[in-house]
C-alpha cells in the first residue's frame, strides 16, 4: 500500500501561519486607527460634512479680519491692505486647523480671533506701529507655547472646579447664540443706555436678511429635530439659495449703504471665481520695536492683556468644544490636551508672524461638532479649505453672515443643554457658576466671564469658609485676572 508524502511538522507549521497571518493594514486603516474615526463611533463622511461644515460657518473671518485690520492707520499713519490682510488670514487659519487637526486630533478650527484683532486695532497700533503690535503678538504666543510645554497651563487648566469648566460651556453656548442673533439683526442695540438692544428694528422683524436667518433658523430646527444628517450644512445651503433669489430681486446690497441690507457679506454669485493671494504681510512683525517706542513697563503690559485674554479664551473655547462632542472626560479634560494647548500657542505665533492677528480656536467649531465630528480629520477638511480659500476668496463671500448666524444659534442651543450637569443646591457654587455664564454674553468676552467666574469663585468659597478647597493655582490665576480687569488704570499711570 502506497503512503502519500507527508509534510513535515515544521512546514506544517510554517504554512498554517502563513495562511492565518494577519492581513498587512490598509492606507484607510492606517488614517482610521490615527484620527480614530471607527473607536470616536463616527464616519469619514461625517467628518467631512462636519469640516466643511465648521468651514462654511466660519469663512467670514476672510472678510471679517481685513475690515477689522486694515480699517485702522498705526501710529505712523500706516495701514494693512484688505486683500493682503484676507489672504494671510485663510493661510494662518489654513494651516493652524490643519496642524491641530494632525497633532491634537480633535474637531477644532482655528483662525484670527476676534477679541484679540480688536484689541490691536482699537487700543495697541494708537501708540505702536503694525509690525509692533503684530511682535507682541508673537511674543504673547511665544510665551503661551512655554506655559503650555513645562506643563504650567495644564496645571492652571486642572485647577479650575468642575462646575467652573461647565459653567464655561453654558456660557460660550448663549454667547455664540447671542452673537448670531446680533449677526442676523435679530437683537439690534437701541443706541441709548436702557435698554441697550431690542428686537429687530423698533420691536419688530423690518428687514428681509434678518428673515432669512429666521428662514434658515426653521429649516435647521426642523431638520436638527427629525434628526436628518447633514442638517446644518443643508440648512445653510437652502437659506443661501433663499437670500441669492431676494438679493436679485431687491437688489438690497451691504448695510453699510443701505440700513435694510445684509450685514457684511452680499449674497450674489461673484463675477470672477479665483483669484492670487498677496501673501507680503508674512514676516513683516517687529519683535522688540514696541519697548523702544513706549518703554517696558507699557509693552509688558500689552503682552499681559494679549496673554490673559489668549489663554484664558482659548481654554474656555476647548472646554466648551470638547464636551459637545462627548470627549470630555468628568473633569474636563480631554484627548492629547497638552499638545492642544502647546498647538493653540503656536497659533498666536503663526498670526502675529503673517500678520493676521493671533489665530485661536473658534468657537463655531461647535457648528461642524453639532454636525456629528469627534475626531482631526474634520480639521483636516475645514483647514484645506481654508487654504483653498486663498484663491477663491470671491466664493467665501456668497454666504450671508445671517444664514451663518442661524447655525450658530442652533449650536448655541446644544451647548447650553450642558447645564444640566451642573450643582446648584450650594449657593457658594451657584453664584461664580451664574456670573460666568452671564457675563461671558453680555461682555462678548469668554475671557472676561472666565475672569469673573473665578475671582467670583475664590471670594465667595474662601469668605463661606471653604478656602481648603480652593486649588493655590485658581487664587493666583484669580488675583491675575484682577490686574487683567484693572489694566485701563494701571496702564495711565505708566510713565509714556
């Protein structure tokens, strides 16, 4: 009887785990397990809707910025060009989203933020010329990148009492919402000081862009309700169609001409779509000219206020920003956070250097997070488009800033919910907690509701007898932030 061959053991072996070996992993594989899109419990298409989506939301800082910066001569009577000051705002904002999207790995867009750029354009270039004011902003993120390396601003951020961190949350939740409300023309001020804003125009609704915020704030609601995909993205698209079909018809053109017409951007399809960015504002800062010109006491100062209100409004940003997407752990922390935190410095770094004003977290980032994004790759998305948006800075304008604002209302709205977590039996507790919340939309400053909230905190604990529970950190912080709130007083008895 003839024996078949038999294959040795070894071989056995060695063809058994060759046939049962792990498949080698995937280019989609690779990018799942790094931005984490599968273990977050998402999707690359809701990343991608929730990128552009944050995008859409926030492009109005292309045009935004330019008026902002360039509408105020320096000291020396200079003053930064419109289209220059656009271009160099998509290319900070480009890339800062793209690198926090790849290091930091969370759903958050940066760009120019709003309080600091009005604060150089109002108060800093009166006395310092552009390319100094725009070296203190570099040295102010240079200084935020060091707190956040050795660890100190983690430390600061870790201090902070959870119902604070909530609190901050609820807070930048009514802000956004306010300021969409003011975008749209919804809430108007009465120009005297009681009350200081009123609905629309003497009580009513008088102008047909601020109906259609209301048109897409309907569309939104509904489709948020029914619980529809894309809801917002939808929602903006739709409304914008809306407000291009009343533009042609009324021809209402911007408010700055005409009282009834769209606040900043005018919904029409431009005449030319691409244009080249002028990108001559890179490099042009002055890193130590400001202590020449008035002297070291006042330019530490205004490094002191760019460092307070870039640190602290960034922190509550992230804070808020984090628990709407659910990735905030019970104390408010969240994923890689040092890395966020040393990233957000560097932003301050790259827009004082191209002269786009420091580039922060925004926080209509809320908008693509309410869209479904929990991971960097929908900062990925928002931070390309950005960078596309250089040249094609005519379509960034198509977008009413009222149908925009109707988004933030509604993500407003998710934010808030957040208050539910919150303690209010203890009254110690409840006050810092409501002065926070409060102060953050009716100053349009999450800074100074941050501010507010722990000085408010640390006097109201420590005087009811719980001064032991209060973090040494969260006193220093506090005493800061009432050099921070004293600073107007401070900086005229300075010597100029």
């Amino acid at each position: 009887m003839r024996r078949e061959p038999q294959t040795p053991p070894i071989l056995r072996e060695t063809t058994i785990s060759a046939s049962t070996s792990t498949p080698k992993p995937t280019v989609t594989g690779r990018l799942d397990r790094f931005f984490e899109i599968t273990a977050r419990g998402t999707t690359w298409a809701t990343e991608i809707r929730g990128g552009l989506l944050t995008f859409v939301t926030m492009a109005y800082i292309v045009i935004l910025n330019p008026i902002i910066l360039s509408s105020t001569p320096d000291v020396a009577g200079h003053s930064l060009g419109f289209d220059q000051v656009g271009a160099v705002t998509a290319l900070s904002a480009g890339v800062m989203t793209v690198l926090f999207g790849l290091v930091a790995r969370l759903p958050f867009a940066f760009a120019a933020g709003l309080g600091i750029n009005s604060f150089l354009a109002v108060n800093v270039v009166k006395v310092l010329t552009w390319q100094e004011a725009m070296g203190l902003v570099v040295i102010n993120g240079l200084i935020i990148v060091l707190l956040a390396a050795t660890g100190l601003r983690r430390l600061i951020f870790n201090a902070v009492p959870p119902q604070l961190k909530t609190a901050i949350t609820v807070g930048i939740g009514l802000f956004i919402a306010f300021i969409g409300f003011v975008d749209s023309g919804f809430v108007r001020s009465t120009k005297s000081a009681s009350p200081p804003v009123q609905l629309g125009e003497a009580g009513s609704i008088a102008t047909l862009p601020t109906l259609v915020f209301l048109i897409a704030l309907v569309i939104m609601g509904v489709l948020m309700a029914r619980k529809v995909k894309g809801a917002l993205l939808i929602g903006i698209v739709a409304a914008t169609v809306v407000a291009i079909v009343i533009e042609a018809i009324f021809h209402l053109g911007s408010s700055a001409k005409n009282p009834d017409g769209w606040n900043l951007s005018v919904p029409q399809l431009p005449t030319s779509f691409v244009s080249v960015p002028n990108l001559s504002l890179v490099g042009q800062f002055d890193l130590f000219g400001s202590f020449a010109r008035i002297g070291g006491l006042a330019a530490i100062m205004l490094v002191f206020t760019l460092v307070f209100t870039n640190f602290f409004d960034a922190m509550g940003s992230m804070t808020g920003l984090a628990r709407s997407a659910g990735l905030a752990n019970e104390d408010g922390t969240f994923p890689r956070l040092q890395s966020a935190l040393i990233v957000e410095g560097v932003g301050a770094v790259v827009g004082g250097g191209t002269s786009a004003s420091s580039n922060t977290v925004f926080v209509e980032s809320a908008s693509g997070i309410g869209e479904g994004a929990k991971t960097g790759f929908a900062s990925v998305i928002t931070g390309v488009l950005f960078l596309l948006a250089m040249f094609f800075t005519p379509l960034t304008s198509v977008v009413p800033s009222e149908v925009a604002a109707a988004a933030l209302v509604i993500v407003g709205a998710l934010m808030v919910v957040q208050i539910r977590h919150i303690d209010f039996h203890e009254f110690s507790s409840t006050l810092p907690v409501f002065l926070t919340i409060i102060v953050m939309p009716l100053t349009y400053s999450i800074a100074n509701g941050i501010g507010v909230g722990f000085i408010s905190w640390v006097l109201v604990r420590s005087l009811s007898g719980k001064a032991r529970e209060i973090s040494p950190l969260l006193w220093i912080v506090a005493a800061g932030f009432l050099v921070y709130f004293a600073r107007g007083p401070i900086e005229a008895i300075l010597p100029h």
